[in-house]
C-alpha cells in the first residue's frame, strides 16, 4: 500500500489568521501611523495569495514594515494557539494518530509555527517554514533568503527536494498550494475555504473543502463527527436575524437564506430556521425526508403540525414567548440536537441533554414509542460484541428516542440492522 502525505499550509488554513498581519498588529500597536502599514502589510499579503505578486518579494516586503521583536513573537504565539481552526482542533486526535505522515509547509515562520502545532504532535522536523534572523536586541532585521520557501514557488522547489513518494495530498488557501498540483507534485489539491475564499484558487482546485472534515470524509479517513457539517444544508426562511445566521455558519453548517421553503430544497434540507409567521405545509414535511431539526423564531403553534414532526422524527424547538435573545436562543438549540442530540426545551421530542463523552461514538436512535424497541436494540449491539458506555432513554406519548456512546469500532451492518428495527423513524451517528 502506498503510504499518504498531507501537505499543509499555515496561515488561513491550519489558523483562522495571517500571521505575519497579526505580528504587524502587535508590533505597531504604538505607531501613529499603524493603520496606514497594516493596511499595506494585508495588501501584499492578498496579492501573493492571489498568485498576483511573487511571494518574494510580498515576504520582503512585509518583514521591511514589520519592526518586530522577540516579545512580540511570544504574544503572537498567544494569540494563535487561541486561532486554530474550527475543524482543525475538532479533529487533534487525528493529527495525533496520524503525526508522520502530515507536513506543515508554510511561507511563515517556524518561530511561531512549530509551538503552535506541537500541541497537535505534529513534530518540528515536519515543519517546512522560514526562519527570522535577529539583532543583539532581540528585534528581527530579515530573514533566511537562501530557504527555498523564501522564494517564488518556494513549496515546488521544497517538495522537489524533499522526493516524497506514495500519495501526496495538498490542502491550502493560496496561490501557493495550487503550484503544488501544477507542478504534479502532489495527487490532488484541496482548496480549504473555511476561513477565507479566494477564487483564483478555487477555481482551479481538485476539490473546495470548506472544513478539514469535509477533508477527512472524502478521503476516507477518521474524523470527530461522522458528516461534515457543510454537507448539511441548513436553511433560514423568512425574517431571520443576522444573529442566527451568523451562530450557524460559526458553527460550519451551509445556511441559505430565502424568503419561502421552495420545492428545489425540500429533498435536501437537513435543517430549517423559520421565522415566526413562516406556515410549512404537511407536504412540504413530507417531502423533506433528510430534515432533522426546526427552531422557530417564535410560536410554532398552527403554523407547524407537531403530529407530523413525531411521526418524521422531526425536533422542533419554538420560542412561544419571543424572547429578546430568541435569535442565538433557537439557533443555539437546533445546533445542539445536531451536534450533541441534545432535545432540552424541544416542545415534542422527549427532554434529554447529555455531555459529549471522549473517544467513544454516539449513536441516535428515534422511533415510535412501543414495547420492545430498547430490547432489541441491545440485542444487535451484543450480537456485533459492542461495549456500550453510556445508554440513555426517554420517551413520551408518541416517540421513543435512544442515546447509546459506544467505545468500539463498528462495522457497517449495525447500522444497517438499527434502521431495519420496525418502527423506527429516523438514525444516525453523531460523531
């Protein structure tokens, strides 16, 4: 078997930021003219990125303005140990197991690169950057001109001297990261979005990967959660603050915006914010087959037919009082049923809120609440020798809703044989 190596850039991919703007941000903070040089630092940050300015002569000239010390570089790591990416810290056991075979290589620095990923076990001989060269004061008066990543197509000549074989995979924001896969260096180029999207790279990569989950699901490999949240369409219908579709989208789900539930997003959608005089019809629910969750901006009562909900395995969350923070309120809860299947102040589904518990997989069951459901669910687990770590039931009139955290692998026939149980509505894994 081939072995796979992952090739990753730094900033605004690994970290939320740039880190050589932030480092202007700290050094300049007394200037009075600081705005004016970050403006420029930035400048010559996009153009590079943007492949509209040899990375050069952008890195030269921002260290020029930088007038930075190694004080400065210690609040900088600071600040980015607190900026790693969302999807890249949800999946630091992955980097854990997977140490060897990943690569940062980076237009930055390793002064401030290499802390920042040793909390990742990602060790410093597999950190490509550049390096800063100091005064007698401790203050940084250039760089390192003669390492290949201080030059135009820095990361082209590094991995050409690097000779890596097996299967190459390179994951970036920037121009950059493309050169890689133009160079057929590496096998695919995944163009990561998540914190910023410049479409001169878009367009030209294998793959838009807007987390580092939708990375790993792709690529078959062992992730946090068991679907890429981008891959659940969420959509905002009617008057819905920016407040909540900001929380969402924070959070790493696809939210649209639209005035009405239109029939081209009724067999996709996986979950609905609606504003309070929003009515979806039972049709519209019974076409919305991968609908998981609704928060309602208001009062659901005669605009929603919670009977339908029940027999869809639908959460619905409703504010009938409209408080004044109802905007980060329901969108807090639909967010927790998707991520922890937590259905605390759900106005139909049983009440139950748990805590994510650590390496162990969380698996949901809803159905119609009958005798035996429970019986039989343990039963496939002991049939597939699956230790259960923690079980939770709740039930109420019309549902049935199960929380098993397991600790084992598993094969694909459980799940198979959990959604063949009769009466069960709906399943699915969490993480």
């Amino acid at each position: 078997m081939k072995k796979n190596t992952y090739i990753i850039d730094f900033d605004s991919t690994f970290t939320q930021v740039e880190a050589l703007d932030e480092l202007a941000r700290i050094s300049l903070k007394n200037k009075t003219n600081k705005e004016e040089i970050y403006k420029k630092i930035e400048d010559y940050t996009n153009l590079a990125m943007e492949g509209k300015l040899s990375f050069s002569e952008s890195l030269a000239k921002r260290v020029q303005l930088l007038e930075a010390t190694e004080a400065d570089l210690k609040k900088l790591i600071a600040l980015l140990k607190k900026k790693v990416s969302t999807s890249f810290a949800r999946n630091a056991s992955f980097f854990k197991n997977h140490a060897k075979e990943v690569l940062i290589v980076s237009g930055g620095f390793k002064e401030f690169i290499v802390p920042v990923v040793a909390k990742y076990h990602i060790p410093k001989e597999n950190v490509f950057a550049n390096t800063f060269v100091f005064d007698e004061q401790g203050k940084i008066t250039d760089y390192e001109h003669q390492n290949p990543l201080s030059k135009e197509g820095g990361k082209v000549i590094l991995l050409k001297e690097l000779n890596l074989k097996g299967n190459i995979y390179g994951i970036g924001d920037g121009y950059s990261d493309f050169q890689l896969r133009e160079s057929g260096l590496i096998k695919k180029f995944f163009a990561f979005t998540e914190n910023i999207s410049r479409k001169s790279v878009v367009e030209k990569a294998d793959h838009v990967t807007p987390s580092f989950d939708e990375f790993l699901y792709l690529n078959n490999l062992p992730q946090s959660i068991s679907y890429p949240k981008n891959r659940i369409l969420c959509l905002a219908i009617g008057d819905v603050p920016k407040k909540s579709i900001e929380l969402l989208e924070k959070d790493g789900f696809s939210v649209r915006h639209k005035t009405s539930f239109e029939e081209k997003y009724l067999a996709d959608v996986g979950m609905l914010i609606l504003a309070s005089d929003i009515i979806i019809s039972d049709a519209q629910l019974e076409k919305a087959t991968k609908l998981k969750t609704i928060g309602v901006l208001g009062d659901s009562k005669n605009k929603i037919n919670v009977k339908k909900c029940n027999q869809q395995g639908i959460a619905l969350f409703d504010d009938p009082k409209k408080k004044a923070n109802n905007a980060s309120f329901i969108a807090k809860r639909v967010i927790g049923f998707i991520n922890q299947g937590t259905t605390h102040l759900s106005c139909n589904f049983p009440n139950l809120q748990l805590p994510k518990i650590e390496s162990s997989h969380r698996l949901i069951h809803i159905h119609h609440n009958v005798p035996g459901i429970m019986a039989k669910i343990n039963t496939i687990f002991a049939k597939h020798q699956i230790n259960i770590v923690g079980q939770f039931l709740m039930t109420n009139e019309q549902l049935g809703y199960v929380i098993t955290d397991i600790n084992s692998e598993y094969d694909k026939q459980v799940l198979k044989d959990l959604k063949k149980i009769p009466q069960t509505l709906k399943f699915r894994i969490l993480y």
